[in-house]
C-alpha cells in the first residue's frame, strides 16, 4: 500500500514543477528540454524493445503509423489539423491510462518475497516524468479542470491494477494489447515531437536552460534504467542495456581520437571549405576521421577497401561537379574547437542514433538474417536522413557487433554518407544511376573480403575514462544547442508548421539563431515552411557551387 500511495504522489508532483518551470520562458524551455528526452528516451531505449519482443517487426509499423500517420493526416486534410491533433493526443493519454493500470499490478508484484525494491523504485520514478509531461501536454490546451481530472483518473486506475488481481493484469498484458500500445507509443513521440506549445525564445540563457533540462532527463533516464535491470526479469532488455554500454566502451577511445585526428588534418589546411570539390567530398564520405574507426575497429583490409571505394566517389562526384547537401557554412578558426565542439555538434546525434537503432533492429524478434533483407532495411534508413561519415562509421561496428552480413557492414561505409534524397535531388539521372552502379559493384566485390577484426583491446579503465570524456562533450554540445536544435540534424527538412495553436513553435524554432559558432545549420535544413524547403534547398547549391568555382 506504501508503494501504491508513492506512485499517486509521483504523479502529483508533475504539476508543482510545472507551476514553478513555467514561469519564465527559459525555465519553460528548461521543462521542455527534460520531457523531450526523459519521455522519448524512455520510449526508444526501454519501451520499444519490450514490444519488439512480444510483436516482432510488425510493432515497429504501428509504432511509425502512430508517429507519421498523424503528421500525414494534417498535410493532406489541412482543416481538420486541429482535430487531428487533438485525435492523437487523446491517444497517446488514453495509452498512458492503459499503462498504468499495468503499473498497478506491478506494485503487488514489487511486495512478494523475493522481489528486488528497484522494481517498485523504477516505477516511481518513471511517473515523474509521465505526471509532468501530462500536464505539460493537456494544461495549455484544454484547461486545469481536464488536466487534473486525467491525473486524477490514472491515480484510479492505478488502483484498479493493484486491487484487481492477476486476472486483469493478464487481460491487459503486453503479449495481449501489443499492436495497441506500439501505435500508442508512436503517438505518444508525435505529441512530444512536435512541441504543441513551445514559445519562441532566443535568449541565450533560455537555451541554455534548455540544454541543462535535457541533462537532468538523461540522468533521470539512466537511473530508471539501472532500477529496472536490477528489479526486473526481461533478459533481452537487460542484455540490449548491457550491449549498447559494451558498445560505447569499446567506441569510447576510438572516437576521441577521429575527433583529434580530425582537429589534426583541419590544422593541416584540410577543412570543409577546400577549395577543391574532390577534396571536399572526400572530407564527406570519409573525414579522413571516419577510417580511423574503420581501420582500428573493422581491420585495415575494410579501411583500404573503403579508401579505394571513397577515392573513386570522389573522383567521380567532383568530375560531375554534384553539389555537397548541407555544407559546413561557417567553421570556427582553433583546430581543437573543429575537431571537439564543431565536428560533435555535427556528428553525436548520428552516433547515437545508429547505436539506438542497432540496438533495435539487431534484436532477435527482427527476422533479418538474409544479406537482401538487411541492404533493403539500410536503404530504407539512409534515404530519409543526411548521415555523416562518423555517424556511418559507428553504424557499420554495430552491425559487426550484431552479426549481420558483410556487405550490409561494407554499406554504410560508403553509401550513407551521399545515398539520401536531399543529395540525390542535386544530381541528374545519369548521375544517381551511375553513383548507384559503383555502390552496387563495390557491395559485390565486397563479398570477397576477409572476416572484420579489431586491431587491439584497450584495458577497461582506459575505455571507461574516454566514455566520461566523450559523455562530457556529448554533454556540452546538448547543452550549447537543446535537444531539439540537437536532434534536427537528423531530419530531411522540418515539417509542416501546423494550422493551430501550436503552429508557431515550429516557425520560431526554425528561424531560432545559433547561440554558438560552433554549431551550423544549412539553409537546407531549416526552411521556413514545408512547400518552400527545395527552393531554398536549390539556392544554397547554387550559392555553395559559385563560392568554391
């Protein structure tokens, strides 16, 4: 019952934050920066594994159809956007009615002989979150009446779930409302995504504030995680928990020195902006940072495959005089501030994001053992997004980790950094077809490569001391740009600014300027609205082309 009544008092402490976080505009972005990540770190890394183990594939369809079909809706019935939206938020609250009933039941779980306290600690502590962002969601929209009336009404069901017994917990149980709870949970990342009241702020302590909410949701995201390996039994979750920090331990070191090696060669006059084209894609589909990776962690016969392949890209994309999609527009003049601040900015997002997805696609209720499945899976991946070549690097080891084919393992290395739609538009057809036919003929002389290795084991203090230090710049970049301006890199264009209330979040957050010389952003990568995105896609190449020619 102790346990019962601190979870209904975790969720009341939601609105207290709100009230004190919401009164001034940089503490507002503070609570914005802290839901964005603990809420939709909670999704990526705890709750989409668990219905990857219980739906396969198929969960992760309705987890997307959550996501974009109501993004989809709202473009193509633009009147009804209002209702739209409002339809998805009242899915993504009935799922969190949904889940706490299983809540409930948990608690009765957390009292039995022989159960860890964690269990009952990581539910707790994760209805922080859900109590904040609940109010952060529903206060501005509907009023205080319906936002407490739903707090009021997930307290009840908590208590349903904990007085009903084991014959409701099993109605409601993952195996049986699994395809529910993932298009729930997608609509759940649409509401948080798209920030449906943010208010335009570009004081820089604000961002700053931002940033700092963020790192407060990692650190809550991390303790939840290390509770819920403690307290629960799920053996895949603690084992995808256990490989993704064997993963960052081992790529730890390895990274710090591309990042210094990338410092090196910006010293050497090898930047962004060479004058030469050839050089300028080299530098994009390999750093030269990106084969330290490949060489140290791969093996040197996949490094020098992946030169020759790069050398000819090169040659050939600076031949046809294809412009570079996203250039680096403004650099800074220090070599160390490029290679730890600039080149983070650029690149963390992408590290992180393949380490996540490895992370999902590599579980084994993903049926994605055949070599074609899995080239068809990265392309489908790599199309939508503009990776850099580190990003491209780490996801080629995390799929050597995952056992997956060598040619899926040789792809990313050299097509994920031009294989998207944004370069593609700024190529003629006879340009796509042969960049795809040299990608095609080098995955097949790929086969014939020998097994990957890696050159040499550090001891696990000098891994565990890299990991602080790169956690410290990941850190410091989340910090100078918030979570979201973090993350934007990862998207083709922003989206659509919506019709109602919430529209001019996303018009002020695009036309946000940067807080830090270090961090850039095409003009590409941020237009004003949606049906204007290729014109001023097609006017930075044009201004790229005649500043290098």
């Amino acid at each position: 019952m102790l346990y019962l009544l601190a979870s209904c008092i975790a969720l009341l402490i939601g609105p207290l934050f709100y009230r004190y976080f919401s009164s001034g505009s940089g503490l507002q972005k503070g609570l914005d920066g802290f839901i964005f990540v603990s809420l939709g770190g909670l999704v990526l890394i705890h709750i989409l594994p668990e219905l990857l183990q219980h739906g396969g594939l198929l969960a992760v369809v309705f987890v997307f159809l959550g996501i974009w079909g109501p993004t989809a809706s709202e473009r193509l019935f633009h009147r009804y956007s209002e209702i739209t939206h409002n339809l998805t938020l009242s899915l993504g609250i009935g799922g969190l009615l949904l889940h706490t009933i299983t809540d409930g039941g948990a608690m009765v779980l957390a009292q039995q002989d022989g159960s860890s306290i964690l269990l009952a600690l990581g539910v707790i502590m994760h209805r922080l979150p859900v109590g904040l962002a609940i109010w952060w969601l529903l206060k501005p929209q509907v009023g205080t009446r319906w936002a407490s009336l739903v707090l009021v009404a997930m307290m009840l069901l908590t208590g349903v779930g904990y007085f009903a017994g084991e014959q409701l917990i099993t109605q409601l149980s993952l195996e049986n409302t699994v395809y529910l709870q993932a298009f729930v949970t997608g609509s759940i990342l649409h509401v948080v995504l798209h920030q449906p009241h943010g208010q335009h702020d570009t004081d820089k302590q604000g961002k700053y504030q931002a940033g700092i909410g963020s790192l407060l949701g990692i650190g809550l995201l991390v303790m939840l995680l290390l509770m819920d390996s403690g307290g629960h039994e799920h053996a895949h979750h603690d084992h995808s928990t256990e490989q993704l920090m064997t993963w960052l331990l081992t790529l730890a070191p390895i990274l710090l020195l591309s990042y210094g090696v990338a410092a090196l060669r910006f010293k050497l006059g090898l930047t962004p902006q060479d004058s030469s084209l050839a050089r300028r894609w080299f530098q994009r589909l390999a750093g030269p940072e990106a084969l330290v990776i490949t060489t140290l962690l791969l093996g040197p016969w996949l490094a020098l495959f992946q030169l020759l392949v790069v050398f000819i890209l090169s040659a050939y994309l600076s031949h046809a005089n294809v412009t570079i999609t996203d250039p680096h527009t403004k650099l800074p003049s220090n070599s160390l501030r490029f290679g730890f601040a600039h080149l983070v900015d650029r690149s963390a997002p992408w590290i992180l994001l393949s380490l996540v997805l490895v992370n999902l696609i590599g579980h084994p209720s993903v049926p994605l053992s055949n070599p074609l499945l899995q080239v068809i899976v990265l392309l489908l991946v790599f199309l939508p997004m503009r990776f850099c070549n580190l990003g491209a690097a780490v996801l080629a080891l995390a799929l050597a980790y995952s056992g997956w084919s060598p040619i899926a393992i040789m792809m990313p290395l050299i097509a994920a950094p031009v294989l998207n739609i944004a370069q593609l538009k700024l190529m003629t057809w006879p340009q796509r077809a042969i960049l795809l036919s040299i990608i095609a003929l080098s995955l097949v002389a790929a086969l014939r490569l020998p097994l990957w290795f890696s050159l040499f084991t550090l001891p696990e203090v000098v891994n565990l001391v890299a990991l602080l230090i790169l956690s410290g710049l990941f850190a410091a970049s989340l910090l100078r740009l918030g979570p979201r301006k973090f993350l934007r890199r990862l998207m083709l264009s922003k989206p659509a600014a919506h019709a109602h209330s919430h529209s001019h979040s996303h018009e002020h957050a695009t036309h946000e300027p940067s807080t830090s010389h270090t961090s850039v952003q095409s003009t590409a990568e941020t237009p004003s609205t949606h049906d204007h995105s290729d014109e001023h896609t097609h006017d930075k190449a044009k201004a790229d082309k005649h500043s290098h020619h």
